[in-house]
C-alpha cells in the first residue's frame, strides 16, 4: 500500500458487508485492546466483543475502502456505525453481530486460564457500558435530548492519509441529515484521540474519571479471579455532542461527575 502514490487508489463508502466484520475487529483489536499479556486469540476476540457490541444496536454501518484503481481490489479501511434513536427496534445487523459475539465469549470460556488470568479486559468492557450508560443520562438530564448517536468511529491506523476520516465523518453526518437528525452524541476516553472531535467542532458535554480495573488476589482463593478499582490508573471517559449541520457545538455546558 505504502509503495503507491495515494492517486493510486480511491476512497469508496458503502453499508457494511458480513465478510468486513473481521477486518473491522481487528482494527478495534490494534486501537484498544493490544496487551503483551494476552496471546493474539484473546486479543482478537475482545476486539471482536467490543467491535460487535458497538455495531449491535447501529442502524446503519458505513464502511470506507481504498479501491486500487489498476486492479479493483478492495481493503477496508474504517467504519462508523450510525443510530437513530427514535427507531430503537430497527437494528438490522442485531442477529449477524449477536452471533459473532456468542462466538467470541463462548471461544473465551473455553480458556480456563484466560479466565482466570486477565479476566479483567472483559470486566473492563462492562464497566465501560456501564459508565457509557450514566454519562448518557447525566448528559439527558441537563440538555435536550439526542435523536441520534455515532457508536463506532474508527480508521484503520495504518492507513492514515487518505483522507478516509474526513470522508467517513462526511458520509455519517449526511446520513443523520437524511434521516432528519440534528443532535447527536458520542462516547470517547482519553485512551482515543479525542482532540479530533474537539476539532471539528463537537463539545465535551460530560467528563467521567474512571479507575482502570486491576486483578487482586482472593481472600480465600488465590485461582479465583477478582477485579477492583485500584489507583494504579486512571482514564477519563468522555461524551461529546453536537449539530449535525457544520457540527456547530450545541452549548459550552461540561458535567463533571466523580
């Protein structure tokens, strides 16, 4: 890829396709979820879980590839999965992503040892829901609400350059437009690269810090996993929101919650 010109190829976006529910988990595996700890089986299927659980409540999932323009061959290069709220029943990838993700703990638990050992990714997926979840109805409480929501924003990092972030970012806003969407939201942390949204023009409308989870020994079994707070880190969980047209920010209101 890197050999070429980039007026070798051209950027294309399109609905997702099942054969991309791979390469898109991988590209949320190499983002968020490397650990030296784990072997690359485990790694892959958090990247699947967090992929899946991100596309599971999508109304529409928007894929952008580079298309070689000698050969036609195509690489998929990001994605964002888009919802309109006012619609919760219509997910129309619900069984196609419920599957994948079945696969994925089902291939987990039958690794005792993961299990036992670095549990903790799993759990951390949880807790990041759950967080997810309070910033939403923090963000509900104080500001209007939100008719549509940007779930899953990624580009493939080794594909930088191209412009796919500009494109996709494009495309997702055109599809709110479309559906008559005018606010929506986002959730980050500062683990992303959260500036991007700063940029554009989004505001950070609730801020949350948040323990990273760690492994602590049982009190009574020392094969037995269990997960705390710790302070051995912190990460700040973020929701942003804004306009759909120019991504005008909607207030400068930020919400602290500790």
């Amino acid at each position: 890829m890197h050999n070429h010109s980039k007026q070798s190829y051209r950027v294309h976006i399109r609905a997702v396709q099942p054969s991309d529910i791979k390469p898109l988990a991988r590209m949320v595996q190499e983002a968020w979820h490397t650990d030296d700890n784990l072997d690359a089986f485990a790694q892959a299927q958090l990247g699947m879980l967090d992929a899946v659980g991100c596309m599971f409540r999508s109304t529409q999932i928007l894929v952008a590839t580079l298309i070689d323009n000698k050969t036609g061959q195509e690489q998929i290069a990001g994605c964002a999965a888009v919802v309109d709220r006012r619609h919760p029943e219509h997910k129309p990838y619900r069984t196609l992503f419920a599957h994948h993700a079945v696969r994925a703990l089902c291939a987990l638990a039958k690794q005792p040892a993961y299990v036992v050992r670095n549990g903790k990714q799993v759990a951390e997926l949880l807790q990041y829901q759950h967080n997810d979840h309070r910033m939403l109805r923090q963000a509900q409480r104080e500001h209007m609400g939100y008719q549509g929501e940007l779930a899953l924003f990624i580009v493939d990092q080794r594909l930088r350059g191209f412009g796919l972030g500009k494109r996709l970012w494009q495309a997702a806003m055109q599809w709110f437009d479309r559906r008559q969407i005018a606010r929506f939201f986002l959730f980050t942390d500062s683990t992303c690269d959260w500036q991007y949204y700063e940029y554009i023009g989004l505001t950070r409308r609730v801020t949350l810090p948040t323990r990273i989870l760690a492994q602590v020994e049982h009190e009574h079994n020392p094969d037995r996993a269990v997960f705390a707070q710790t302070d051995t880190g912190m990460m700040t969980m973020m929701l942003y929101d804004g306009l759909v047209h120019a991504n005008k920010p909607m207030s400068n209101t930020v919400s602290n919650m500790n």
